[in-house]
C-alpha cells in the first residue's frame, strides 16, 4: 500500500503544477502581437502618417505599440513576399497591393489617397517656364521607377517634357531625390508634394497632372488582427481623409 500512496502522491504534485502552470501569467518576454501594429509605409506618406497616428490612438483610446517601416513601395512588397510581419501595407500604387492580395498576402485592399507630382527646386526657380529652360543643364533627382511609383510617374513628366537634364540621379525612394535636392547634391527633384510637410530650404514648383497618370495609393489589409482592421477603416474616415488632403493629396 505503501507505494500506492507514494504514486497517488506523485500523481496529486504533478496535477496541481499542470494547474498551476495553467493559471500563471504570460511571461513578460512573450510578445504580445494582440495589442501592437506593425505598418509598412511608402516614403511619401511618413509625414502623415506621423500625424494621423496620435488621432487614431484616441479614438480606440488604447495606448497600442505601433512600428512603422518606410521605404518605397516595391521594396517593403518584396519584403512582405518574403515574410516581413506588416499587419497593413500603405503603397504608393493600386498594383502592387492587388497583386499581393491576389496572390494570398493580403485580404483587402482600398485607396487611401491620391498623389502629387511637383518640382523641388535649391536654386529659387518658381515657374515651369525656368524649370524647363534650366532642365538640361542641371542635375534632375528623382525615385527609382523599378521601386517607386512616384519614380514612374517622373518617367512619365520628362517623356511630356521631350527634354532630358544634363544627369539624372535616383535615390531608392522618393524621399532620397528629396534630400539630393536638400543636400544640393541636385539642383532639381521630382518629388512627393507631401514631403513639403517637413522642413525644407527648397521651393515648389506645381507640375499639371496630366502630365503623369493619376497617383492612386491604395492600402492592403494582411492581417485581419482587431487593429489592423480598426485603422485600414480609420484611414477613410472623412476625419482621416480631410487630414491626408490637407497635407498634399488630391
């Protein structure tokens, strides 16, 4: 009887910590992806992003942890191909969040916003008439078009133009041709009218949008997590949106 005792005994000590483990707290170190978010954000929506990021938090009244990932909108794609943990994707085309949902990385997909093309200029010009008379003798910054759609749409402004600038440089987004232009390692860029949100030493020149094929943004949904869903809808709250058109969108 004696070892049946002893076994009841080990069974009752093993049970009551198989209880016990089931009752403690999560361990501090285990990451909780409930209560973050995760956003991969083209270059030419930071400036918003910052600011549309602290009205969101309020209204969910949630003080959530939120990383934000910039770059162009091609390479945080790729990025999301190869696993990137992004909740949502802000892109600055319709193309590639389609083909990414299409292909099984997202779950929906809306616009969010519609981009401007303008001119940045270190030497004061502030006509297209002095654009257009310097272009060939100066050094034109503009985004990669194989990653970047603002990049494309430059493409498409200096086909209109039918002129080409004595050099051309790309930054790998287009906030890269912006700091060309910033730095005066460009007297010239094509830029997002949307980076004029920060500071700058340069001046704008508006560029007529039919020189370029519309800009349509769209955001993707990848995870159907609660906060990534709150804010892919917070996003075209006309709330959002008045603020987003406030800070150089269409």
């Amino acid at each position: 009887m004696q070892w049946l005792t002893n076994k009841l005994t080990t069974y009752t000590i093993a049970t009551v910590l198989v209880l016990f483990c089931c009752v403690l707290p999560a361990s501090a170190n285990d990451e909780d992806t409930s209560s973050s978010l995760t956003i991969a954000c083209s270059a030419n929506f930071v400036a918003v992003m910052d600011q549309l990021l602290p009205v969101f938090k309020a209204q969910i009244k949630t003080d959530i942890q939120v990383k934000v990932v910039t770059g162009s909108s091609g390479t945080l794609a790729t990025q999301l191909r190869y696993g990137a943990p992004y909740d949502v994707f802000f892109s600055a085309d319709a193309i590639l969040p389609t083909q990414l949902k299409t292909d099984g990385f997202g779950i929906e997909s809306t616009v969010y916003a519609l981009g401007e093309l303008v001119f940045y200029s270190s030497e004061g010009y502030d006509s297209l008439e002095g654009v257009m008379t310097r272009l060939p003798h100066i050094t034109l910054a503009i985004a990669n078009p194989r990653y970047a759609p603002y990049g494309q749409a430059a493409v498409e402004v200096l086909a209109h133009l039918q002129t080409k600038p004595k050099k051309t440089v790309t930054g790998g987004s287009i906030l890269h041709a912006f700091q060309y232009v910033e730095s005066q390692n460009a007297e010239l860029g094509l830029i997002a009218k949307s980076l004029l949100q920060q500071p700058h030493n340069g001046t704008a020149i508006a560029i007529p949008s039919e020189w370029y094929q519309p800009i349509e943004q769209h955001v993707l949904l990848v995870k159907d997590s609660v906060f990534a869903r709150q804010f892919y809808h917070f996003v075209q709250t006309e709330q959002a949106q008045q603020l987003i058109k406030s800070m150089g969108y269409r």
